[in-house]
C-alpha cells in the first residue's frame, strides 16, 4: 500500500496544549473563586494553556456551546433561569461531544447520580474543592472523554467499515457504490469532502466517480480532467522541489513508490483543488494496475493520525475488490452480449449464405435439366440461352465464394498482394467486362468516364475485385432500367476511382458498420455482406481509403476508392514482389526500438524480428542515440516518458545527425493534445501501443511506403 499525503502543519484539538472551558455559574464570588483555582492548579497549569469563558444564565450558555467547541463545560445547576432538573434536561443534547462536570452546593446523593445518568463526568461539591481537586478532576474529565470518543469512534469506523463491505457484495452499480463509500468516509474521518476517481485504460485522464461535500461548482470542475506528463510535468517538478526546500511554509507532500505518470496526475488534481490538506490512497488491482484513487481533503489545514489513514487504506482496499467485481460483472455481461450477437449474426450469415447459394444452384439445376430435355425435344429449345443463363448463376456463386474465401484470408493476414506498376483504366474495364451480365440482366446503363487515366502501384487482379464488388452493388440495388455512372481521375491527394448508382441509398444505422464483414447495408433484398468489407481491406493493404455516402443531387448512393500520390519515376517497377501483412519487404529493414520498459522492448523486437528485420534495442534516452549513431537503422520507435532524457529530447539529439531518418512516436499517449505535441515536434507518425502480436508489422506493412514517400 502506498500514500500520497498532504500534511497541514496546524495541530488539532486533540493535540495541542490550548485548553478552552465554560464556566456556567450565576454567583459571582464562586465564579471567581473557581476561576482562581483553575488559574492555580499545578496540575492543568502543567500541562494545559487555559482560556475560560464565564457565563450566568443556562441560555448563553447552551448560545455559546452551538458557536465554540470548549474541551470541557464546569456548570451549576441551580442558574438564574433555570433549576437543577431543567438544567440536566437541556443540557443532554451536548454532553455526548463536550465532557460536564457539575459544581454544585447541594449534597444530595441523588441529584449527583441523576446527574451522572445524564451523562456529566463528576458531580462536585463546591466547598470540597481543596489540594487542586478541581484541577485534577478536569484533567481525569478530559481524559476520560478522549478515551471515550476514541473508543467511540473506532467503533463508528468498525461499523463503518462492516456496511461498506456488505454494500461492496450487494451493489452492483459503481457509482451508487462510490457515492455509498464517499459519505461514510467523509463522516469517519470528518473531512469537508471526499472524491473517488476512476482511471481510464492508459491512465491518462480519469473521471471522478463518486463525490461527497462538494459545491455544484466543483463538481463540474472535475467531472473531466486531463493530463499529461510534459510542459505541466516540470511545472510540477518544480513545485516539488519548492516545497522540499527548507525555507517554505507550504504543506508536506509525501510521496512514496508511485510511478512519474501517477505521481503527476494524483498532484497535480491536489494541486487544482487547492486544498489545505488531504490523504490519497490510490486503489490497486491484483494485476498491480492502477484503477484510481480515493481523495479524502479539508479546506482548512490539518494532521492526519496513522489511525485515520489505516482506515482509510481499509476502505480502499475494500472498495478496490468491490470494483474490480462490477468491472468484471459488466465484462462478463458485455461477453454474453457479444456471443449472442455473434450468435444472431451466424444464423443470419447462414440464412444468407443459404439463400444466396440455393438461388444459382437451383437456376444452373433447372437449366441444367431443360438443357438435358432438349436433347430428346430440340425444337423451340434456344440451347444457347440455357448455357449462358447457367453460366451467369455459376459466376455469381464463383464470386460469392472467391469473397468468402478473400475474406478468410484477410483475417488470418494470408492474402497476398502481386505488385506492379498498372493503369487505373485498366482496372476499371476488366471490372467492367466481369459484371457486364448484370447490367445487362436488368437493362441497366453504365457510363464511364475517364478524366485522367492514372498508373500506381499496386495487384491489378484484388484492384479489379474492389471494383467488381461496388459495381455489382450498384447493380443489384438499383431498379431496372436505371443507370450507374463510374469515374476515373486524379486529385491534389491521389488517384481515385467513383462509382455512382441510382438506387436506393444507404440508411442511417448502418453507416457506421459500412464496412464490416457480413453487414448487408440495405434494406432491400438479402446479402451475405462480404463485398464491402473485402474492397476495403485491399485498400487498406494498397495505403488507400474507400468512403461511401448517399448522393446529394439525387437518389442513390456514391463510393469512391482514392489511392495515395504516386510518382512513376520514383518507384523502380518490380512486377515480380510480392507484399504480405507479415513481411513488407524482400530486404529486411534495420530497426531501432528506444523503450524504458525492457518487456515493452523486448516484445517489440520479437515481433519485428518474426517478420523478418534487424532489430537493436535501448532502454533509455542516452543509450537510444548511442544505438542509433553505431547502428544507423531505416526506422526507429521511440518511447516519449522516459527517465532522465525523454523522447522530444532523444529525438532533437537524432535528427542532429540523421535529419531524414524515419522516428515514429511509440506511446501509450492517445489524445489529441499529446498527438498534436508529438507532431509538432517533428516525428515522423505516431503509433500507440498494443499488445498484438502482429500490430508492428502490420504498421509497417501498411505505412511505411507512405512515410518512406512523405520523407522524400
């Protein structure tokens, strides 16, 4: 267990020597008297710094135990206003939180046990009080009192305790949870508010959970907060080693065994918030990952005692189990979401599946059949016109299986890409001439229009099939006797190729799902859903991008495959390579990888070296540039939080002396602000981490053409 504490420097009552009495007594002489013993007493003037406030009547009394917290009341119980009776009556309400001892001038046994009843801790008799009785039966008052709120209060945290792990078995919702374990700490510990704050994956922005004693104002101050370890992380830094100076009177903060990334975040939140002081007990998993942190603070500077810390890592320790538990039940939920849904899919690829391979079956059977019968009848049979109705269902269902197979392939990272430098025009009429008996089958028009007719590099034979799959789309979903229309051309951004149908459109709550496999993304008729997807992922493996949208100057829809710039001369033509999702490349690339974290690292370099590359890594800023200087590597992969020097420095001392090296940021970082920072300053791209085996190679096979390009 480990603690972030922030240490006010002003004692609490409990502790320091100040003692504060009320002295309750309508008879002046005696108040004076009793004052003077008080002033006196070896034994409280030994020990104590005394301030005695002296009221007459039981009414400014009882007004000034509801303004001021006094350690101990001294009362008459025959006042002014009030008899000895009325006197214990009205002051029951407060001998629960403030020790009473009564002097009276009245020795009657029962009023004295009537008195103890009701809660005081002494009944004295006033002209008894000689040899410092006085002094010393406050100090035992005193005493008695602490032991008994001590005692009392541990027994509150014991309950406490007991109904927070008994909420942490019953409650299933985090938040009712957090908000459960927010009130019963703030009351145990007697803090103005606490917060428990949740941790996204990457721990890099977090939200807060569960709240308690907090303005709608500051609540919406932490609803959301994020940050990062950079410009703010040596603005931090420095706070730090301001308040470890020895001149300061800012509050202590200890921080024991957290990690840079957490230490920033957890100070950094106290820091905001202003506080005078606070406890943090972060909350852990058994897979030494941390979830968040329970902040319990005041506005007004204080100590926290080792027993209000104990309690408060119990809790935690509690709450961290209950947590993990929901986390677990939502995950569990969720996976039984996703394997019914995977179940609803199947049955609908197989109704699918089912449908679209009996329909061609059955036509090539019948024809088939009529073919046969005409052998023996062959008058009025247009023999010709069997055939070809039996080839076109034959090809349909020749296209059905060539996608399902790609498709496989796809997703075992097993398809295979011939490249060669080839025209986009060609392409196009070779899709053309394999989907043209679906045109023709229901009298549709396709125009074609060449703007430019633009080379790239690239595997005619997947290129024609990305094509075919949009064509036969814009067939099938379009009525008869509509027209389709199909573009080639070239832009600022590349090459790209546009097909535009006249049919029915795409619906709105299927967009986001466009191009997933075994998606139909129309209404009308059944699909198995495979074109789509597989037209994308070749793509993806061309560093190409294909969108899709509804026509806005007519009914149908629009989708277009747009390739990256492409300079001929550039890129020697190699019709013989062959480009696989695991190797880019017939000669392998030199690699640095620059991680602190040596599993981190060590994975990286098993992964690359699987596809075939040179691999040499470092674990820290220094080592990396020494790596890179003796190495001179194609491509590196640099960590950004590192100890000592960090990415933007390892990177600044790098392009010193490789300026047109490949560096690609390799980080846990994946928001906007540390993207945009990356970029700024100067990284070649930027990759977050993943624990995938193939996720390097992958990002090389589909990237590094197009950074090698943009390099050059």
């Amino acid at each position: 267990m480990y603690i972030l504490l922030v240490q006010g420097t002003v004692q609490s009552r409990r502790e320091r020597k100040g003692l504060e009495l009320l002295l309750v007594e309508d008879n002046l002489d005696h108040s004076e008297i009793i004052s003077r013993f008080l002033s006196e007493s070896e034994f409280l003037g030994g020990n104590f710094e005394l301030r005695i406030d002296r009221e007459k009547k039981l009414s400014d009394a009882i007004r000034q135990l509801k303004t001021n917290n006094y350690d101990l009341v001294l009362l008459d119980l025959n006042l002014i206003d009030s008899n000895a009776y009325e006197t214990l009556s009205q002051i029951a309400s407060y001998v629960e939180c403030t020790p009473f001892i009564v002097l009276s001038s009245m020795k009657q046994d029962q009023l004295a046990l009537r008195s103890i009843t009701a809660g005081v801790q002494d009944y004295l008799i006033k002209d008894q009080l000689f040899d410092d009785i006085l002094g010393r039966t406050v100090g035992y008052a005193l005493e008695r009192h602490r032991t008994r709120q001590k005692l009392r209060l541990q027994s509150n945290r014991g309950e406490t305790l007991l109904k927070l792990a008994q909420h942490s078995v019953s409650e299933s919702d985090s938040f009712r949870l957090a908000e459960l374990f927010c009130q019963g700490i703030a009351e145990c510990l007697e803090v103005e508010a606490v917060e428990i704050v949740h941790f996204y994956s990457q721990e890099e922005e977090y939200e807060v959970v569960g709240q308690y004693g907090l303005s709608e104002a500051d609540r919406k101050v932490g609803q959301r907060f994020k940050s990062s370890v950079g410009e703010q992380d040596d603005y931090f830094r420095r706070y730090l080693k301001e308040l470890e100076s020895d001149e300061t009177s800012l509050p202590t903060i200890s921080l024991m065994n957290l990690s840079a990334e957490n230490r920033f975040i957890v100070g950094r939140y106290l820091i905001q918030r202003e506080i005078g002081s606070g406890i943090v007990i972060p909350l852990g998993s058994d897979s030494s990952r941390l979830l968040g942190f329970v902040a319990a603070y005041t506005i007004d500077s204080r100590l926290f005692s080792l027993e209000e810390r104990m309690f408060l890592a119990t809790a935690c320790n509690t709450l961290s189990v209950a947590l993990q538990r929901i986390r677990m039940e939502e995950n569990l939920k969720e996976h039984i979401s996703e394997v019914e849904d995977m179940g609803r899919k199947k049955n609908q690829l197989l109704a699918y599946l089912a449908h679209e391979i009996r329909n061609p079956v059955a036509s090539a059977i019948s024809g088939c059949d009529l073919l046969e019968a005409s052998f023996d009848k062959p008058n009025g049979v247009d023999r010709a016109s069997l055939v070809g109705r039996i080839q076109k269902r034959l090809r349909h269902l020749s296209v059905l299986l060539n996608d399902l197979l790609d498709i496989s392939r796809l997703s075992t990272g097993m398809l295979q890409l011939r490249l060669q430098i080839i025209s986009l025009k060609e392409v196009v009429l070779e899709a053309i001439d394999a989907t043209d008996f679906s045109f023709q089958g229901k009298q549709q028009k396709l125009r074609v229009k060449f703007e430019e007719c633009p080379e790239i590099r690239g595997d005619s034979d997947r290129l024609v099939q990305a094509v075919s799959n949009l064509l036969l789309n814009a067939s099938k979903f379009s009525p008869t006797g509509s027209s389709t229309e199909i573009v080639v051309g070239r832009d600022l951004k590349g090459a790209y190729i546009k097909v535009t149908d006249s049919g029915i459109g795409l619906s709105k709550d299927v967009r986001e799902s466009l191009f997933e496999p075994f998606v139909s993304v129309h209404r009308v008729g059944d699909s198995v859903g495979v074109g789509l997807a597989l037209s994308k992922q070749i793509m993806d493996l061309h560093h190409g991008k294909i969108v899709g949208k509804n026509r806005l100057d007519a009914q149908g829809a629009e989708f277009k495959l747009m390739f990256p710039a492409f300079q001929g001369a550039d890129i020697a033509r190699d019709s013989g390579e062959r480009l696989t999702i695991n190797r880019i490349m017939n000669e392998p690339l030199k690699i640095v990888v620059v991680d602190d974290n040596r599993l981190s690292a060590e994975h990286a370099k098993w992964c690359l070296e699987r596809g075939g590359h040179s691999v040499e890594i470092a674990n820290d800023g220094e080592e990396g540039v020494r790596v890179v200087s003796r190495f001179n590597p194609d491509l590196v992969f640099l960590d950004i939080v590192m100890p000592g020097m960090d990415g933007y420095e390892v990177l600044r001392l790098i392009r010193n002396t490789h300026p047109d090296l490949l560096i690609v940021a390799y980080t846990s970082f994946n928001d906007s602000y540390n993207k945009k920072k990356m970029g700024d300053a100067g990284f070649s791209d930027i990759l977050t981490k993943e624990p995938s085996l193939d996720g390097l190679v992958k990002y090389l096979a589909q990237n590094y053409f197009r950074l090698k390009n943009n390099k050059q």
